[in-house]
C-alpha cells in the first residue's frame, strides 16, 4: 500500500509487474489506496496463447478477476492510468467561458 500511496498523484502511467499469488491482493491494495475510478489495463500471458488485455476502473476490474480464476494465472502487467485532476479548476479558462456559454443556449 505504501509504494500506491507514494504514487497516487503521479501524472504519469505506472508499471507494475505482477504474480498470480499476490495479483488479488496488489489489486485491493490498488482499490483502498486510489478509490474504484482509476483507469488500470491488466495484460496477462503477454506474447503466449491464451494472452488476455483487459482494461477498466479499478472497482470492475478487481470483480472480474475475481470471477474468473483464469485471469488470476500467469505473468501479469498491470497499467496504472496516471492521476488527473477531476474538479472545474482542472479546465482551462477558455472551455469553462464556452460550457457557460452552452449550458445557457441548450435546452
């Protein structure tokens, strides 16, 4: 939990290198720390023939592996999407003037 709480505000995408006897728990540690809304893609068997590339907020993504025992064998890669901001003062000034502008033209 510690190295997700270190890198919860980075902007950039982060790789994590994953076994299948810790993939549950690296992922709930994931959910605790960076909330079910995170971006995360979870690259499995890379290269091999039952490769799987899945991406998704964190909250659905930790259901389905949980639901399918086979997602939780093999190597692993998991993408962490990088932090953005999700409150208005992430807008710039221009595309907050044109929304205002908007939302008194529309109905």
């Amino acid at each position: 939990k510690d190295k997700f709480l270190e890198i919860a505000s980075v902007e950039r995408t982060c790789i994590f290198y994953e076994s299948p006897h810790r993939i549950l728990d690296s992922l709930q540690d994931m959910l605790d720390v960076l909330g079910p809304e995170r971006e995360v893609v979870l690259a499995r068997e890379l290269t091999k023939t039952f490769e799987t590339i899945q991406g998704m907020p964190l909250g659905e993504l930790i259901e389905w592996v949980k639901s399918d025992d086979n997602q939780q064998r093999g190597e692993m890669v998991l993408l962490l999407h990088g932090h953005r901001e999700t409150s208005d003062e992430a807008l710039p000034d221009e595309a907050l003037r044109t929304l205002g502008i908007l939302t008194k033209e529309l109905p």
